[in-house]
C-alpha cells in the first residue's frame, strides 16, 4: 500500500536577465570608445576651414605680388612709387641702368663716367657710409643722394641739413644749366640744407635755404648733388612741372647710371674690422619696440601674478567629509614632526568653544586672566590646573601630544555637564 503522493513541484521560473544599462549620450554600447570620423570631423572642420583661408590668402597674395612689382624707388617698377618711367626714358637717350643692393658692388661700378644715385643714404651702416664716401672721392664721377640726412656727416660734411621745406613745387632761382632747363620743379617737401662751401650751387629754394645743392668734387673732379626729395624720381611725379627734364639732367649726365637700393642685409651688414654685438645688428627703430614689449611683458607678469592680491574661497568641486580633512591634516602634523602646532590647534580650539560655554567673551577666549577663572568656578576644582592644560607648553613626544587631546576634551566635557 502506498502512501499519498506528494504534488509534483514545478521547476524554479528562470531569473529575469538584468536590464542593460543605458547607453551614454553619443556612445553604443559594446563599442570602442573612440571617435568616430563624423565626431572627429565635426571637432576638426573649424580649425581646417581656418587653415584652408589662411593658405589660399597666402597664395593669392604671393600671386599678387609677383611679377614687375618692387619697391620704393626701384627702376624696374611699375608702380606709382616706383621709377621705372625715368628708366625707360634714359634708356631712350643712351644712359645704361644698373641695379645694385651692395654698397661694395655700388662703389666699385662708379666711375669718371658714372653717375652713383643713392636712393636712401640714411639706411647706410657705418662700413657702407665709408665705401660710398671712398666712391665720391676716387671716382671722378658724379653722385647723387636722395634726401641724405643723418648721413651727411659721413658723405657729404661740407654741407647740413637746414629743416624741412613744407612746399612741393619750386622755382630754380639759381644758374645751374640742369635747373635752368628744367624751370618748376618739385624738390620740395621734405629735407632742404644750407647753402654748403665756396663753388657750391645752392637751387629751388624754400625759405632760403635749397633743396638741391650740387657740391664740387674734391680731388678727381666730379661732384655730389644731393636733392631734398625723391619726388623728381616718382613715376606718379614724373610727368608734372620740369621733373623729368630735372630728373633725366641730373642722372643721364653720365653714359652709366648705377641705381643702388639700399637692402635691410646692406644695412645690418657686420664689418671686416669691427666685431658687433647682437645690439648693434638691430635696428634702430626696433629699440624702442623692445622696449615696449619688455614693458608689455612686465605688465602681464604683474596682472598674472596670483601673490599679490588677496587670498579668497573657493568652493570645493567635491564634498569632502570634515573627518576626513582632520585626519589629513593630522597627517601632515604627524609628518612634519610638528608637535607645537598641533598643540596650539588644539588649545586654541578648546579655548573658543570654553569661553563660549562659560560666557567669555570671544575677544578674550585666549586670555589666561579671564578664561581660566571663569573656567575653575564652573568646575569648582581648584586642585586642576586649567592654566597649564589650556596655556602649558608643547608636549615632549607623540604620548605626550596624545595625553594633552585626552586631557582637553576631559576637560569640556566636565565643563558641559557642570
């Protein structure tokens, strides 16, 4: 006989699979947490949309500026400031131009039948100056300076610069056959000089003082003219008043005319000779731009510098649990071996928070005259030393250290209860 059949039990129900986590914004889940090139472009696209401007504006601008296009003055120029008209017309009339950027190459092409224009004398250096004033003395032929100012100690000492010359246009007044020739010209409007030594021609004055003084030649013949302006040379000038007839007299006297261009490597070129410092390969007026930037830097360390304005709060980017500052703090105490700060931390601390029990006022917490009185007549203990418990001095060791925080807090505690 058999006994009752137990009910059969159904098989334990399968545990739910455990939902799967959400997938961050931007990212699937299972795959690599690299960008992809959609995300790599959308950061990138600024900067080369930035790129692909600044290179297409460089080759459009170098695009522009090749080609016939100098500088200042330069013969081979189209441009309104160039002189490129003044070279074709003395090419008509035979005169051969020859470019140089060397005072070296300049000098050494003058000659009895060369004309030397100098176009800028003042960008000269020193060892250059001294090359074209060898060139003036030797050559026999004639050279020209346009506006020379500080230079004229160097090339030309016989004569001075005598202010500027604030009109444009002027009569020649003077029996040069060039100037004659040429009548109206405008020499004005930049540097005029005086009226220079004995067989001086002294032409176009302003205020009575010229704007072109030809000067005589000293041993071989020649002579030096220098011109106040250069605005005789212009191709934009050219064509007004006699500053063609002025400009082709004046440089086509010569079968040969070397057109020197003074160059930025001419100028801060070094000398055989003299030995020069990084100072002396600056130029001029870049003094005084380091100089500005020196002060510019001074002003930006002293805005930067954090040690000069006032400590201030800031509010901690995580909450950091007090205890947890405590201990880090005991730590470094512990580190530092510094047994009399932590002491004075702890004195102090039970000091407040006594006075503010026994009505001390806050200003006198630290006063051993009026805490520790008040602090025995709660307690009602005169046998305690409240003074050296609250003001003593640092404890020896570790031991010690702790003894004195088991002390302290002994001590409020009593006084809380009191």
């Amino acid at each position: 006989m058999t006994g009752p059949t137990e009910p059969a039990t159904a098989p334990p129900a399968p545990a739910p699979a455990p939902a799967p986590a959400p997938d961050r914004p931007g990212r699937r889940a299972g795959t690599s947490t690299a960008l992809t090139g959609a995300q790599l472009w959308a950061r990138s696209r600024g900067f080369l949309l930035a790129l692909g401007i600044l290179l297409v504006s460089a080759v459009l601008l170098a695009g522009l500026q090749t080609g016939d296009h100098h500088g200042r003055l330069d013969p081979r120029s189209p441009d309104p400031e160039g002189s490129r008209a003044l070279a074709q017309l003395l090419q008509e009339r035979g005169v051969t131009t020859r470019v140089v950027t060397n005072a070296t190459d300049a000098a050494a092409a003058a000659g009895p039948g060369t004309t030397l224009l100098v176009t800028d004398p003042d960008l000269l250096g020193a060892s250059q100056r001294r090359a074209i004033r060898s060139a003036i003395d030797l050559s026999g032929g004639r050279t020209v300076l346009i506006a020379p100012g500080d230079s004229l100690s160097d090339l030309a000492p016989a004569a001075r610069t005598g202010g500027f010359a604030h009109q444009d246009d002027l009569d020649p007044a003077c029996t040069l056959p060039a100037a004659a020739t040429a009548g109206r010209a405008s020499t004005g409007g930049d540097l005029r000089y005086t009226a220079g030594p004995a067989g001086a021609t002294a032409c176009y004055p302003s205020g009575g003082r010229p704007t072109l003084l030809v000067l005589p030649g000293t041993t071989k013949g020649g002579d030096t003219v220098l011109l106040g302006s250069e605005s005789v040379l212009l191709n934009e000038r050219l064509a007004e008043e006699g500053n063609a007839s002025l400009a082709l007299q004046l440089l086509g006297s010569r079968p040969d005319l070397v057109w020197y261009l003074p160059t930025l490597a001419d100028m801060t070129a070094a000398d055989d000779t003299e030995d020069q410092s990084l100072l002396d390969l600056v130029p001029s007026g870049w003094h005084w731009a380091l100089l500005q930037l020196f002060a510019a830097a001074v002003l930006a360390a002293l805005w930067r510098a954090r040690r000069l304005g006032p400590l201030v709060t800031e509010r901690l980017p995580v909450a950091v649990r007090a205890s947890e500052a405590t201990e880090g703090r005991a730590r470094l105490y512990r580190k530092a071996d510094a047994r009399d700060r932590a002491s004075t931390v702890l004195r102090a601390a039970t000091r407040e928070r006594l006075a503010a029990l026994v009505g001390v006022p806050p200003a006198q917490a630290h006063d051993p005259a009026s805490l520790v009185p008040a602090v025995s007549a709660r307690l009602g203990d005169g046998t305690r030393d409240v003074t050296t418990l609250l003001f003593g001095t640092t404890p020896a060791d570790d031991a010690a250290l702790v003894a004195l925080a088991d002390h302290l807090d002994a001590l409020e505690r009593e006084v809380r209860t009191s």
